[in-house]
C-alpha cells in the first residue's frame, strides 16, 4: 500500500432468525406479529427452577447454513452464558456459543463489477435471540423517548449468528455479501430472512488503515436493511479517514446509525470478550453431531443461488441479471422453469414473470412465491397469446384475476368470452364495413399512402370491441381494400 493509501477493511456478524415451529428452547411458538408478551413461558421468561430444552430442527438448521457455507462442523460444541445487562433478557444473560462453536471456516463467494470475491467466514454459531425493546416516541430512538416497553415473544427465538472474516474492502461488498447470504438462506428454506421483521440483522465492523498501519475496529449495530447497510459503512469509512487525515485517532467503540441523518452516534465503548464472563451452560450437554446425520444433511442441500443462477443463464439463453432476479425473488423461478417444463417459451415465460406479474405482486404486496401462480397455469396463459386466442390486454386481464381468484386462465377466458375473434370471413365482413364507413381513407390507402391502414385497423378493432385477431384483421382489410374480398 502506497504511504496516504487508505485501506478499508469490513468484518459482518449477520444474525439470522430460524424459521422453527417453536424456540430454540422452550416450545413457545416461533411467530412474528403476535400480541406483546402472548408467546412465552417460563423456561424464556428465565424463572427460577426451568431447564432448557435444545431445538433438534433449530440445530438442523444452523447446520445446513454451515454446510451450505463449506464449514468445518465440530466434532463437539458448547453452549456458554453470555453474561450482560440485557433489559430485554428476562434471566439478564443469553445462551450462546463461545470457543467452541458450532462450525468454523466456510466461504462465501460474490460476484462483483471487478470479478468474483471470495470472502472468508471465522464461524457460526446458534445462540437465543433477545426481546425487543420500544421506545415511544416520534422517531423511536431510545434518547428521544421518555420510557420503553418490553416485548419478550422474541426472547428465546433460535439465533444463528454468521462471523465473516474482515475481508471485505467496501461498502457495495459489504452490500453483496449479506444479499447473496439471504439468497442462501431462502434456498435452504431455515429462514425467512425479513430484514424489515428483523429476522436479518447485521452488525458491521469497520476500520481504516493508512500508511501500512492496521486501522482501529468500530461497530455499527443493528442494521435492518441492505440500503441502510451500506449508507452506514459509506458514513463511517468517509468519517474515519477524515479524523486519520487530520492526525487524530479513531476511537473503539460501538455505534449507532441513524436513518434520518444518515450518520452515526456513539453509543458506548466497543467491549471485548472478557467483558460478557462468558461460563458454560450447567443445564446444556455439549452438542456432538451424529458424523451419519452430518453426511445426510450434506446431501440434502438443494441447489444454492450461485449453481442456480449459472444454469438458469447456460441453459435458458439468459443474462446473467436475468438469472440473478429470477433467483433472487423468492418463488420465482420455481414459478418459470415449471412453466417452461409445461411447454413455455423461455423468453415468453421470463418476460411477463419479471413485467405484468411482478407489478401486480407489488401492488399487491405479496411475495411471487405466494401468489398462487403456477408454472402449469402461467403456460396456459402464455398458449392463448401465442394461438392469438386472445390479444395481451386481454392477457394482462386473465393474469390480474388468476391472482386475484385463483382460477384457472381457461375458465376466465372462457366465462368472459375473451377469445379472439379469428373467422376470416367475419373478419372481412367486418373489414368492408370499415371501408363503407371511411371511404376517404380507403382511398387514400389505394393512392399509396398505406400508412393509412393503422388507423383503419383501430376502427376496426373498435368495432369488435377489441376481440378481432389484429394480424388476421390486418390481413382483411388489405385484401378488401385491393378487391380481393369482394362478394
């Protein structure tokens, strides 16, 4: 690195929320939007006398993440208490994992403008979530409130938490890679990975080195979307190399961004290790894979994004964007290769997928995976248009009530009496009266000027009440106008 060169390094820790019936170690429900305080018990709520309890499918889960990942699984895990003021914990400590997590190592890659990136992963763990705490306000921020209430449904929920390496040099890697892991987590099926339900939570470390030096690590915490991801680390890597072009020092330490101004606050000094006194779990066993178990869940991975998206493109004659949003959408391309198994054309089938259907699932506000639309009901559709039995207005209008109702697109088409008209005979009775009716322009077509036909053709059209072949109907009214369809 050349001397004033700054460096910027990004270390993750994304936490992911487990998409399990129950918690990770009491069964209360595992549910997003109930009623504050309605999914717990006493073994979350941290009574004297419970015991937990680990999750056989929570454990599941955070190991096909790691697998998926090319992690190492430990012969032998435990779970430590993390020792902290947790206003939001009940028992005022979590269950986590400390040095001997679950799995370690692992790799992610992303695909960049500049070429693929490899980044490296330090280890997953599982780990309990904590409440949640609210703070009434206009903004919601805990220094602008007058006091906070406590929500403890979220306490206990299983938590896997992914550590990367700090091998991420930018914001847009930053970016990249917790995009491309919840394309991983999607596919795996473990969880839904709603960062606006927080079920995606990032927490970044960033630091800037200048002149060879290593830079001094600061913590941006909770961070619930990709944009906010990145305007934070953006802010925090242009504040720090202007404290290190001034000659000052940047401070260790934990901080908060704020949406609003689109900066970050301190919120405390960054604390180490030692600081949580972290002891063993007295009524947790160590956790040792079944080696067998381990061989099977590795097996059952499905296809994940990166393999999905390279076959998509190779064998469907897609871009690599139009891979990537196929598989990216949750649903998707489920909803395409099993349209284009049911006789679809690909590009046909790629084209309304990502136009009319993904508008009407916005304006909806439903995901494409649950909007009910099949491949099988999406080829039919398609069939229509391609026999020019109905025109795409019409097409749009099928799709619209598929979604709204469920049905299947011939019994619409046919109870709304949707087919077009395609009798060439009717056609060209249609097509003289055209005529009869627009002498000047007919004339007008047969002095040369046959630009003239456009407008005939939208008369005509408005006379069939838009049902008429458009090419079929094109073709009448040419061989009326030339004599050819004289009585």
């Amino acid at each position: 690195m050349k001397a004033g060169e700054f460096r910027t390094s990004i270390g993750l820790e994304i936490h992911v929320e487990l998409s399990t019936a129950t918690k990770l170690f009491c069964s209360c429900p595992n549910r997003f939007g109930a009623p504050p305080n309605t999914l717990v018990c006493p073994v979350c709520l941290g009574e004297p006398g419970s015991l937990p309890v680990l999750n056989a499918r929570a454990l599941e889960y955070a190991l096909r993440i790691g697998l998926a990942l090319g992690a190492e699984v430990a012969p032998r895990a435990l779970f430590h208490r993390k020792n902290y003021f947790y206003p939001d914990m009940p028992k005022n400590f979590q269950i986590s994992q400390y040095d001997l997590p679950l799995c370690r190592g692992g790799s992610l890659t992303l695909e960049t403008p500049e070429g693929e990136k490899v980044v490296g992963i330090e280890r997953i763990h599982l780990e309990e979530d904590t409440g949640k705490t609210l703070h009434p306000g206009e903004t919601g921020r805990i220094y602008e409130a007058t006091y906070a209430l406590l929500d403890y449904n979220r306490a206990g929920v299983p938590l896997v938490e992914v550590v990367t390496r700090p091998e991420i040099s930018s914001p847009e890697e930053a970016r990249l890679f917790v995009a491309e892991l919840r394309e991983v987590l999607l596919a795996l099926g473990v969880s839904d990975a709603r960062m606006e339900e927080g079920s995606l939570r990032v927490d970044s470390n960033i630091s800037v080195g200048i002149e060879g030096r290593m830079g001094t690590k600061v913590e941006v915490k909770n961070l619930n979307s990709l944009r906010s991801l990145r305007r934070a680390l953006e802010y925090e890597e242009r504040r720090q190399k202007e404290i290190l072009s001034a000659g000052g020092e940047v401070v260790q330490e934990t901080r908060h961004f704020d949406e609003r101004s689109g900066t970050t606050v301190s919120l405390r000094a960054k604390e180490e290790a030692f600081d949580y006194r972290y002891f063993p779990e007295p009524d947790l066993v160590p956790v040792e894979p079944d080696p067998g178990w381990i061989k099977d869940l590795r097996a059952s991975l499905p296809e994940l994004p990166r393999e999905r998206r390279a076959r998509l493109a190779s064998l469907y004659g897609l871009s690599r964007q139009e891979a990537a949003l196929l598989v990216s959408t949750p649903g998707l391309a489920v909803i395409f290769e099993d349209a284009v198994r049911e006789g679809a054309n690909a590009r046909s089938a790629y084209n309304w997928l990502s136009g009319e259907f993904l508008g009407l699932c916005n304006a909806r506000g439903v995901e494409p995976g649950e909007s009910g639309l099949t491949g099988r009901a999406l080829a039919q559709l398609l069939r229509f248009v391609e026999r020019g039995a109905i025109n795409l207005r019409q097409a749009k209008e099928v799709l619209a009530e598929m979604l709204e109702t469920g049905r299947d697109p011939q019994e619409i088409v046919e109870e709304r009496g949707l087919s077009q008209l395609t009798d060439l005979a009717f056609l060209k009775d249609l097509a003289r009266k055209v005529v009869e009716n627009h002498p000047e322009e007919a004339r007008r077509y047969r002095a040369g000027q046959v630009k003239v036909l456009s407008f005939l053709v939208g008369q005509a059209m408005r006379l069939s009440e838009g049902r008429a072949n458009p090419a079929l109907l094109k073709q009448a009214l040419e061989e009326v106008l030339k004599g050819q369809g004289a009585v």
